[in-house]
C-alpha cells in the first residue's frame, strides 16, 4: 500500500543522481577544454613572437633594412701631389730688443 511512493522517491532520487552526475561531466569537460585551449594559445603565441624576433633579425641583418657599407679612409702608398714643408727653411726670426 505504501510502496508506490517508496518507488517514487527512489525514482526521483536516482533521476536527481543522474542530472547530478551529468552536470558534473559537463563542467570537468569545459575545464579539460579551457585547459587544453589555454595551452595551445600560449604555443602559439610563443611561435609568433619566436618568428616575429627571428624576422626582425633577418630583416635588419641581411634584408633591406641592413646599413649600407660606408667607404673607409685607406692611407695610400702613392706619393702625395701636395708640398709638404720642410724643416730646412728659413729659421724663426729672432725677436729684437728695443730699448
């Protein structure tokens, strides 16, 4: 007579159990997911900022954006065609002493 409310509540309980069990699964799923999204975003970012730094090194390094080669002065080994003054000419006039 009063176990068709025993059974009720047991139904109930077990369906309670399971939408329980349910949300469970769902949320760990979501966090698994952010975890592995998470991961694979800081992969990713570490790449481009890794080819990023590599381009820019390639660009001004070897690319356009290298300084041209500035000509350097060499000392030449040809005579000079400027007169260089010697030390034979005529000396220091000395300084006269007036009095």
């Amino acid at each position: 007579m009063a176990t068709g409310g025993k059974q009720r509540d047991t139904r109930a309980e077990r369906e309670r159990a399971r939408v329980y069990q349910a949300r469970q699964s769902f949320h760990d799923s979501l966090a698994r997911r952010r975890r592995r999204d998470d991961l694979i975003a800081g992969i990713a970012g570490g790449a481009l900022i890794v080819a990023i730094l590599i381009g820019q090194t390639l660009y001004y390094t070897a690319g356009p954006g290298a300084p041209s080669p500035a000509p350097t002065a060499t000392p030449s080994t040809s005579p000079s065609s400027t007169p260089v003054p010697s030390d034979t000419a005529s000396p220091d006039p000395s300084p006269t002493v007036t009095e």
